[in-house]
C-alpha cells in the first residue's frame, strides 16, 4: 500500500544528485533489467524495475531499507540490456550509498552484511593502498558476527579448507601473513580523506 | 599494429590467489617481445567494493597518471581492475573539473587523459592481432575449451570491448590456438557470483555450479576465463562447492593467457600451471 503522507517528493532529486544516479527519470518500466537480472532466480522479491518504480514514486524509507538492494552482482547486464540507458547498475550503487549512509546516521537498519564487507574492504585500502586479505577477513567476521571469538570460528569455517588449498599451492605462504604497502601511503590517505565515505 | 612496450597493471590478486595469472601473463608478452613495465608502486582499483564512482576515478587517477609519465598505454590481465582503470580513464578525459577535483587532492592524482587502458585478451587480439600471433604459435591445443567472459569483458557498453550477448574474442583466440569451444553460450557472460561470495555465498555458490556444470555436460576439458575473481570461484572454491552442494565437478579452469602460452612454446611450469587448484595434468597432455 502507498502511504501519499509518507512520500518524499525530493527523493528522485537526491537520487540524481548521486553519482550514478544521473539517469533515473528515463525509466519507462519496460522490465528489461528485471527480467535479464540473474539474481530474479535466487530472490523472488527482486526487482529493480520496482526499486526505479518506488523510487520515483518518492517511496524513500521502503526503497532505502529494502534488503533486495545488497544482492545486486554490479554484473551490469541491466546496464548492457535496457533501452532507456538507465544505467541501473550503478544507480543501485547511488541507491545504497544513499542507505548507507542513512543506516550510519541511525535512521534505517540494513539487514545485510554487506556493508559491513565493503567497509572492511576500503579500510585496507585506506592503510595500505592494497587488499590485505588476512585484515579484511579479521575485520569483516568479527563485526558480522557480533563478537570477536564468534567472528573467529565463522572465518575458520570458511577458510580452513581453502587456506589449506592455497597454502599447498603456494599462494597463501608466511608473506601472505602481511599487508603489501604502497609506499606512497600519504596519498593514500589523502585520497580516502578528501573521496571516501568516512 | 605493433605493440612492443605497455605499462603493466598486475592487481592484488597477482601475487596470492591469482599468481599463475601474473606468470602467464608476463611469460606470454615476453615471448612476444612486448616489454611490460611494472607501474612503479600501483595502488588497488578499488575491486567492486569500493562502490563510490569519485572514490574509484582518485584512485585510478593515481595509477593511470604513473604510466601516463612513461607515455605507456597500460594493460591489465583482470577484468575487474581493466573495468576501473577504463571508466575512470573515460570520466577523467571527459571532465576536466573532475580531473582538477582529483588533482587537487594530490599532485601525484595529476592525469591528463592521454594513454589508453586495455585488457590482456584484448591486446592479443585486436592489437597484436591473430596473423601476427599465428606466427608465433607453435603447438596445437588438441583441447575442448569452455570459453568463459564473465561481466566486464563485455560490459557495460562504454568499457566493454566485445559484444555484450555473444562475446568472441577468446573464442577466436582459442580456435587459433587449434582448441574446439564447446557449447557454452548461455554461461559465457553470466555472473560468476564472486561479488556477493562473502555475503551471500549460497547464492555465489549456485551461480558458480551452473558455469561449472554446463561446462562438464557439454564435454569440456577446460574453462578458460580472464578474471582472478571468476578464477577464484570456478577454481579456488570449486571444492568448496562440490562439498556444499554435495556434486562432484572435477573441471581444470585455466586462466586464457596459460593456454596462449602453452600455445607458444612456454614451459607448463614458467605459466604456473601447477598453481591452479584443480590439476591441470590431463590438459598438459593434450598440447602437441
Ligand atoms: S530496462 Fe531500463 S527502462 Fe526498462 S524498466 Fe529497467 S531501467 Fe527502466
Ligand atoms: S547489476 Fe544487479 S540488478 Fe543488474 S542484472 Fe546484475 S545483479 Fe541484476
């Protein structure tokens, strides 16, 4: 049901406002994206036809707290395939920066641990220019989890099969035991000061 | 066209999980008497995760400005890292405020649009160019070989460089190569799953066994792909999967640059052909 009350008229402009967001109002809700989506197979409530649809509509908190958003591949075939160049794919991306950084704000509550992962992820870039595995995995499972040693079993988990795999292929030595640094880490720094989403 | 010097973009994955990727891949150029130059102290691409396109050109700015001072077009054998460095290259020619922005932060960001950023598969093909290679060819690949593209070979439009439905460079290569692609149309383009991995890897998972499946029914010796993450799930975690989803898939996953090398001569050893997962024996076999 559509709450006309709880509509936000200014939604589609902050959307636009987003980088990637530009193309949102040449939607016509053809459905293409929808139906060439391969995640349609796995989540039967998927659908960024009707995240572009409510989002128009000005439906800010539905769309903004909606779980489907974080089980976008960013595999681009909406991108590649709709008429109307909407570029939803990174329109998505707009969409759950957007979210994000209403979640950080206490507004919403995102029930995905992806945001969780893609932090973890940039903050390895922040310190050394470079994914270091080992600090991602060691940041991601214990927030996921909720707590340190919960984390620890949960990596161990997933990783002690395939650690051992590339361990045995030489492609998880001692050295992987350690971040590979830019050397230039200042402007690493600068960069994620002045363009990161802190 | 002549190719005989590229800056070179080797990614994160290059000295861990995808390490056969950068042997091969440094092998190969060599043999073909491409110089590659290491970008001197590259930074990450940002991968998927950094999903701020403004994050993603800074970052990029960073690497493409380094090869821009050696006057070197720049080439990288992932995927994902190509799609990062070509977006941001196009925003960055483009915009001449984002190019000050991004400067701004740093000197060392100062970019001036004029190098290109170019996959491996694409260099191969429509740079070297096939006569040239078949020159240089010296072995046949006596294989059958599922040709697998992934997302950003061919997608989105502005960074793809080959059809977006129906992609063929590696195909071609791989016929050159004296390999028989077997059908495989209706996966060579679809998600490998590799991004929702750590989130949502019952999803990643199922994705993945699909590729690996229709490969091993339509009689495949080998998948062969561009990407260290596509690599990492097809190949990497393909125990894993067989174990969860309780099958048994049992299919070597080379990455296009070993099955070029191998095509020119190149020890099996020097292409890192024992660093892939699944053992990739039979295969060596098949190469006469
Ligand atoms: S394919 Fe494009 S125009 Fe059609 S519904 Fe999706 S976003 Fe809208
Ligand atoms: S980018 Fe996201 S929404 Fe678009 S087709 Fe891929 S998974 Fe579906």
């Amino acid at each position: 049901m559509i709450k006309t009350w709880e509509l936000d008229p200014n939604f589609k402009e902050e959307i636009m406002n987003e980088r990637g967001g530009e193309h949102l109002t040449a939607c016509f809700q053809c459905s293409t994206c929808t139906l060439g989506c391969p995640i349609i197979d796995y989540v039967p409530t998927y659908n960024p036809r009707k995240i572009i649809q409510m989002s128009l509509l000005g439906m800010r908190k539905e769309v903004l707290s909606n779980p489907d958003l974080w089980v976008c591949l960013i595999c681009q075939t909406c991108t590649a395939r709709c008429p109307q160049d909407v570029r939803i794919s990174d329109l998505l991306g707009a969409i759950r920066r957007i979210a994000d950084k209403e979640a950080e704000a206490g507004k919403i509550k995102i029930e995905s641990s992806r945001p969780i992962f893609d932090k973890a992820f940039q903050h390895q870039l922040a310190k050394y220019g470079r994914l270091y595995d080992m600090g991602l995995a060691k940041e991601y499972y214990p927030k996921r989890e909720g707590s340190f040693f919960k984390g620890m079993m949960a990596m161990m988990n997933d990783y002690k099969d395939f650690g051992m795999r590339m361990f045995k292929k030489g492609k998880m030595g001692p050295k992987a035991m350690f971040p590979e640094k830019v050397k230039d880490l200042a402007v690493m720094k600068k960069i994620f000061e002045e363009m990161g989403e802190k | 066209m002549s190719v005989t010097k590229l800056a070179y973009y080797p990614g994160c994955p290059s000295d861990a999980t995808a390490m056969e990727q950068d042997m091969s891949t440094k092998a190969v150029f060599e043999k073909l008497g491409v110089e590659l130059v290491e970008v001197e102290d590259w930074n990450c691409c940002g991968a998927a995760e950094v999903e701020d396109p403004e994050l993603v050109y800074a970052l990029n700015a960073r690497n493409l400005a380094i090869a821009e001072k050696e006057g070197l077009d720049i080439v990288t054998p992932c995927s994902i890292c190509y799609y990062n460095l070509e977006r941001s290259n196009q925003a960055l020619k483009a915009d001449e405020g984002l190019r000050a922005k991004v400067k701004g932060i740093d000197s060392s960001l100062d970019y001036n649009g004029k190098i290109k950023a170019k996959h491996v598969l694409d260099v191969f093909v429509n740079d070297i160019g096939l006569e040239e290679l078949s020159s240089k060819i010296s072995k046949k690949l006596n294989l059958k070989i599922a040709p697998y593209y992934g997302c950003y070979i061919s997608r989105p439009p502005e960074t793809g460089f080959d059809d977006p439905d129906d992609p063929d460079t590696m195909d071609k290569l791989i016929e050159l190569m004296g390999g028989e692609i077997v059908p495989f149309s209706q996966m060579k383009t679809l998600c490998c799953g590799g991004p929702l991995m750590m989130t949502r890897s019952d999803i990643a998972f199922d994705m993945a066994m699909k590729i690996l499946d229709t490969a091993k029914s339509a009689g495949a010796d080998c998948i062969a792909l561009a990407c260290p993450l596509c690599g990492m799930m097809l190949d990497g975690k393909q125990a894993d999967i067989e174990k969860a989803l309780h099958v048994e898939i049992d299919m070597p996953v080379v990455y296009i640059t070993q099955l070029l090398g191998l095509a020119l001569g190149i020890d099996a050893n020097e292409l890192g052909l024992n660093k892939n997962v699944v053992d990739t024996k039979d295969i060596l076999g098949k190469v006469v």
